[in-house]
C-alpha cells in the first residue's frame, strides 16, 4: 500500500484513506464523506458538508479525534 499511494507508512496511519477508481484519493474527514456518497444512508452527512463551515468543522473533529486515538502499530516520529 505504502508503494501504490506514494505515502511513508506513519503518513498511512495517520488518516483514514479513501481511493476511487480514478485514482482520487480522500484522507481523514473528506474520505468519510466520500464514502457517505456511496451508502445512500449516509447522504445528510453529505449535504451537511456543503454548508458553509461545516466540512472545515468536520475535518477539525477528525483531526482532534485522530491525535487522541491509541494505534499500536503507530511508530510516528518523535515519539
């Protein structure tokens, strides 16, 4: 995975990682919407994010939740 997307592995764990067959990739709160794009269950979490503050509000959200989680095959630099 590291090879086919161009990323070091701690880049990998940082993010959650959507890729569509384009190529488009989507990482931490875009990929989340992404997906939600696909599951028609999770359209309001779409048109939500196309309310003016609300994706910037998300993609803080993921980040917060992100820097608090616990990931054991987490080597990150630094620490």
């Amino acid at each position: 995975m590291v090879a086919l997307l161009g990323l070091s592995q701690w880049e990998l764990l940082r993010a959650i990682r959507y890729v569509v067959t384009d190529g488009t990739q989507y990482a931490g709160a875009d990929a989340l919407v992404a997906v939600a794009r696909e599951l028609w269950w999770a359209r309001p979490l779409v048109w939500a994010s196309r309310v003016p503050g609300v994706m910037s509000g998300l993609r803080a959200g993921y980040e917060w939740v992100a820097r608090r989680r616990k990931c054991q095959a987490q080597s990150h630099p630094g620490g």
